[in-house]
C-alpha cells in the first residue's frame, strides 16, 4: 500500500527554518539524506520531492475559454507543502514510523522539530474508489 | 523544468464520492484523458490520487521517537487531494495544464473551474541546504 508523507509550512515558518544556521541546516539534511538512504534500501522509497519556496506558488483556475487565470495571493495561515515522501509498505502502522522519523529531524541547536507530518493513503485507483 | 499541480480541497468539499456515478465517471475520464495526453507529450513524470481526508492522519515524534498519530484537523484545513507533477519548458505550459485540470467536469459535467495550485519542483536542494 503506498502512502505519501506531506511535510508542510507557513510562510511565516518557512522563514523561521531560513533563519537556521548552516550547521543546523546540514545537520537536518543528512537526517533527511540518511533515511532516504534507508527507505531506498528497504525498497520503500516510490518518490520524493522539495518544492519551491512559497513565495512562488500560484493558484491557477481555468478562465473563460479555459485559459488560465493565474493568482499569487494566498491567505496567510496557507500550509504550503514544503516536500513529501512517496512510500510503499506493508502496513500504516510503517507508514506512521516513517512519518515519525522524519518529525524527529533535528532542527536547531539538534534538538528534534517534532513537526506535524501528514500522512495519507494512495487510492489503489484502478478499480472501486472512483470509477 | 518540474511543477506540481495540486488539487487542493476542503474537508467540508469532500462530497466527491456522492456525485451521481454518471458524473463521477465522466470526472475521471477527463483526468485518464488527461494523463494520457501529458504521457503522449513526454511531460507526465507522476500523478496520484489521495484517498479522502476523513482518512488523514498527522504524526509526530513522541519524546522515544516513536510515532504520536492525530486525526483532529482545524475547519479550515485544506487537504491535497490529488497532484500531477510535469516535465514542461515554460511555467506557462504548467499554468496551461493546471487550467486544463481547473476544467474538469463536476456534477452535470459543468466545469469545476477548481483552483490548482501550482509550484516549481527544483533539480535538487537549493544551494544554500548543501
């Protein structure tokens, strides 16, 4: 069963992580680059990727004649997804351990964000959900 | 260069699954066909459905590291339901494909005209985090 794990911000918390030393930025990466390692190892790793920064997200709409309508104005308490991790496992359960070590990443000083992951299940698509 | 086009939607917006089922198969047909053209045009990299929001879960590290999970969300959440991510040359094609998307059919086969969100997917980790 495929999970994907959606690591998510504020702009305001986006900033925050901007403030960060180099230090503690390469400490949190090789966290990150370590259980990527792993999790591609174990074959459980489907896809992973950081996206921009908030500041340049749009929204997009499909206009009069379907044209794009394209804003950059979002309400301030927006989560914008920072990154996400695409996993195959056997069990939710692994899917939340997952999740879990990447909310222990260290931030400043090493000391663990603890920060929300969330997690959702991949409709198998295919077949009953939608169709 | 990479995007990724979200389909974002409101808790309280889930009613999906209560479309009449006329027009829940005419909404998927639209996304296969469009998957199938980004395919055909070399730009499809991946895409998924989530399963519905009533279904998510937050989790944190407890204090032993171990896995805390919630599934209490604010009102306001927005929830991803759905992304592509595409392989174009300009972001103008991404917005170009994050309006064919925005038209997908609803209830009635009316466009939804939904919102996508649209952002850039870098090559790698930005310098500064090497």
């Amino acid at each position: 069963m495929k999970y994907i794990l959606l690591m998510t911000g504020t702009k305001a918390g986006v900033d925050g992580y901007r403030a960060w030393s180099k230090s503690d930025v390469e400490r949190h990466f090789a966290h990150l680059h370590k259980l990527n390692k792993e999790l591609t190892e174990a074959g459980e790793l489907v896809a992973n990727h950081g996206l921009a920064a908030p500041e340049q997200a749009k929204v997009v709409r499909a206009g009069q004649g379907g044209l794009p309508i394209t804003d950059g104005v979002f309400p301030e308490s927006k989560e914008f997804l920072l990154g996400y991790w695409l996993v195959d496992v056997d069990a939710p359960e692994r899917a939340y351990e997952i999740a879990a070590r990447l909310s222990a990443g260290p931030g400043p000083g090493g000391v663990s964000t603890n920060m929300p992951i969330e997690v959702r299940e991949i409709m198998s698509g295919k077949s009953s959900e939608m169709q | 260069m990479k995007y990724i086009l979200m389909m974002n939607t409101m808790k309280a917006g889930a009613g999906v699954p209560n479309w009449p089922k006329k027009d829940l198969q005419a909404h998927v047909a639209f996304m296969m066909r469009l998957n199938k053209e980004l395919h055909d045009s070399g730009e499809f990299v991946l895409a998924e459905g989530l399963s519905f929001p009533d279904q998510a879960k937050l989790v944190r590290a407890g204090k032993d590291g171990l896995p805390i999970t919630d599934g209490v969300f604010p009102e306001g959440k927005e929830f991803l339901a759905g992304f592509w991510i595409v392989d174009v040359d300009s972001p103008e094609r991404a917005y170009a494909i994050a309006a064919r998307a925005s038209a997908a059919p609803g209830p009635g086969g009316a466009p939804l005209n939904m919102a996508i969100e649209v952002r850039q997917v870098p090559a790698g980790p930005p310098p500064e985090m090497l």
